[in-house]
C-alpha cells in the first residue's frame, strides 16, 4: 500500500470538513465516471472544507501515477491511496478455484470490498484525518470501506453520504443476463452469488448512512421502494461543453464510438455493433468510416479495430477534436444504469446519436426527436444509414438534443442536488 498526499493551505477552520472518498480520479476530460467525479467534487467546495481521498487498485490503469495537483482549487488537502490486497485474483495463479471464488472468499466483492483489520488499519493511518464533520462517499465501493472504518473505531462516526451513482445490484443483474452464457458453468453461479452480496452491501449502507443519490429518476424510486425513510436524492450526470459547427462535408460518413474501452458495456456493445450491424451499413453506406476512441484499451478491442481497420485512439487528452471529426455517435449499450455521459456529451457537442434503449435510460428522450433507438442491431444499422442519407435530418434532430441537454442536463441541476443531499448531514455538524 502507498500513498501519496498533497496539502495547499488550509481554509477558514469554521468550515465543516468533509472527507471526500473517491473511486476514480475527477477529470472534466475524462470517462464518464471521472467527469461524474469532477462535478460533485466542485459542488462540494462551496459546501465545507473537503479532504480528497482517492482509494485504487494496482490494476486500476486509470489511476496509477495519475496527477491530481489540478484539484487543488476545490480541495483543503489531497490523498492518493493504493490498496494492493484490493487487486483481483489472476486467472493462472489457480487451476481449480475458480478466481471468481477466491475473490469471493477474499473480500466478497470487487465492488463491495470488505478488507481485515490490517488493512484498514494502514487505510485509516493514510487518511488525511480521522475526525471529520461529514463523510461524502463515491459509488458502492468508497461506502462500504467508510463504513468499515468507521465500525472498526478507526474513523470518526460522523454523518456518511454516498452517491451510488448507479444501483450496482441491478447493473450486475443485466450483465449476467446479457453475458452470463459466455461465462461457462461456474460464472453465472458466481456472478449470482456476487449480486446477493453486494445487495446485502446495498442494505447495509442505505440503512446506516445519512442520505444516498442515483443519477435517474427510475433509481430514485427504486431506493424510495426499497429503503422506505431513507432520503434518495437524483443528482444528474451533466455535462458542459460548447457546441460545434457540423463538420464539412466531404462525402464520408464518419462515426465514433467513444467511452472507456475497459468497461464491459461498452467493449460488449461494440463487439455486438461491428458483427451484426457494421456489414449491414458499410454494404449501403460505402464510404462510412468508425472510429473509437477511449481509455485504456483492452486486447479485445485492439483486435476488433486491426481486423476491420477501424482508427483507434487511445488515452487521448481531449475528445473535442474528434467530436469536431464526427458525423454520428453511437451506443450499442446492451446492460447497465445510470445515465451515459457520452451521449450527454454528443447532444452537447451537436452530434448525431444512435443508441439502444438501455444506452439512453434516463435521458427522456423520444426516438426520433433528439436521436434514434434501436435495440436489434439491424434497425441500428438502419437508424445510421438514415442519418448518413439525410444532414438536414441530423441538423434538426442535433437541435432538439442540444436544447434537451441544456434544460435537463445542467452545472445549476447538479449543485442544486449535492447542496440538498448534504444538508441534514451538515446541519448536525457544530458550527
């Protein structure tokens, strides 16, 4: 375990002080779980003195040696931790066990980990203090180890919120259906028997904390039904970017799918997109061109983009050039939650947008209006042939999109929501 902490000088000491527990490294540039990040660390500023923690994994590309200096406008300190009894068994090491089972038997889940005394022993003595005001916890993951802490007596008991963000039951529950039948025999049993324990970590939280936020209304009423009493809050994914002039016309068609190329969705999705609906449109639309772009690759996603040809940018420091390089977006998103940034980001930009159902969950948006839905892959294949035959099409539906974004999906919407979720965790903190 290591860790490393930046401290700029401290603000006005009356301030509450929040100790602000993250999974991913906040990035207005980044996935969409690191923009997620970005917004609510900014909405937490105005709100108390916040102490930011980041908590990772050796294998967690994204957030080894990652720089994290540009935070310190919204922060009063800043900790980077890594936890390598965190790290998922490897495939080879055993040659009965199933890994699956060993991380079981570790920690019960990668997304509700519960570590031993030791290890929260050197997770609390790296935490930037032990007696906050509030605890504001990101996603499943930085809950329960709050909560762990705190039981241990290793961090002070004060009020804990948690944005979950997405339901992580449920996300779990679709990718087993969707994916399960390429797991083999152990995998779907395995992957069963996670989803009760991180329901269980569902409960546990929920019950104990002081108030949780999802990012869609469907989330909010699915917390509301299940944890009656508990304050559920809906903060939405946001996104500000500036709109781009449609690209000039050359006789292509080009069209990125873009996102993080580690996250199962999304490789899932495109992998589904290339076999079943890529044919299909470069029969009718000969010069269309995809390419992908994203975050840290996997070999799957290489292999696609040699074989077809596809460009494939990884890592990038910016998307707005290939946004700007665009005529189309894509989602072939087939399981999930939450809200996808990507396409929030494609309405912001004045993009065109194909998704699945499941891509644009969330979003109230009518097919055909601010972009199109197909779910089987033909009639996604269709919905792009479409748009490459018909700009002033594109043009006309961009400009609901955009408009759409900008009413529904916000920076006041967000603040608004994070002041609201904190407020009786601040209210019982002294003055």
């Amino acid at each position: 375990m290591m860790d490393v902490s930046l401290s700029p000088p401290r603000m006005a000491a009356a301030r509450p002080k929040i100790l602000c527990l993250m999974r991913m490294p906040p990035d207005l540039n980044g996935h969409g779980g690191s923009q997620r990040a970005w917004h609510l660390l900014q909405a937490l500023q105005p709100l108390g003195e916040v102490h930011f923690v980041l908590l990772y994994r050796d294998v967690d590309a994204d957030c080894v040696g990652v720089p994290l200096a540009h935070l310190q406008p919204f922060t009063a300190s800043i900790t980077s931790v890594c936890i390598s009894a965190w790290n998922p068994t490897g495939i080879k090491k055993f040659k009965v066990l199933h890994p699956w089972l060993v991380d079981i038997f570790k920690f019960r889940s990668q997304v509700a980990p519960r570590f031993g005394k030791r290890d929260l022993r050197e997770i609390a003595a790296r935490l930037p203090l032990a007696d906050p005001d509030v605890i504001f916890a990101c996603r499943l993951e930085m809950a329960t180890v709050a909560q762990d802490l705190i039981d241990a007596g290793l961090l002070r008991a004060a009020p804990l919120v948690v944005d979950f963000d997405d339901i992580m039951s449920r996300f779990k529950e679709r990718q087993i259906a969707s994916m399960g039948p390429q797991w083999g025999l152990q995998g779907p049993v395995l992957a069963k028997a996670e989803v009760r324990l991180i329901r269980a970590a569902e409960d546990r939280i929920a019950k104990s904390c002081r108030g949780v936020s999802v990012c869609t209304d469907e989330d909010v009423t699915a917390l509301r039904e299940r944890y009656p009493g508990q304050a559920v809050v809906k903060i939405p994914n946001i996104i500000v970017r500036e709109r781009l002039a449609p690209r000039q016309a050359d006789g292509r068609f080009k069209i990125l799918f873009a996102g993080n190329l580690r996250f199962y969705p999304n490789v899932d999705g495109l992998k589904i997109f290339v076999e079943q609906a890529w044919p299909a449109v470069l029969a009718a639309v000969p010069r269309a061109e995809l390419m992908i772009v994203g975050m840290n690759p996997l070999p799957d996603v290489v292999e696609i983009a040699a074989a077809h040809g596809f460009a494939l940018h990884a890592n990038v420091p910016a998307m707005q050039p290939y946004y700007e390089d665009c005529d189309a977006v894509i989602a072939p998103i087939l399981f999930g939650s939450g809200t996808r940034i990507k396409i929030l980001e494609a309405m912001a930009y004045g993009r065109a947008i194909v998704s699945t159902s499941i891509g644009a969950e969330g979003l109230y948006v009518t097919s055909g209006q601010e972009l199109m839905l197909a779910d089987a892959m033909p009639n996604f294949a269709q919905a792009l042939v479409a748009l490459a035959g018909d700009p002033n099409a594109r043009e006309v539906m961009v400009e609901r999109a955009h408009a759409h974004q900008v009413r529904y999906f916000g920076r006041e919407g967000l603040n608004k929501a994070v002041s609201e979720l904190l407020a009786p965790a601040l209210s019982a903190t002294p003055a």
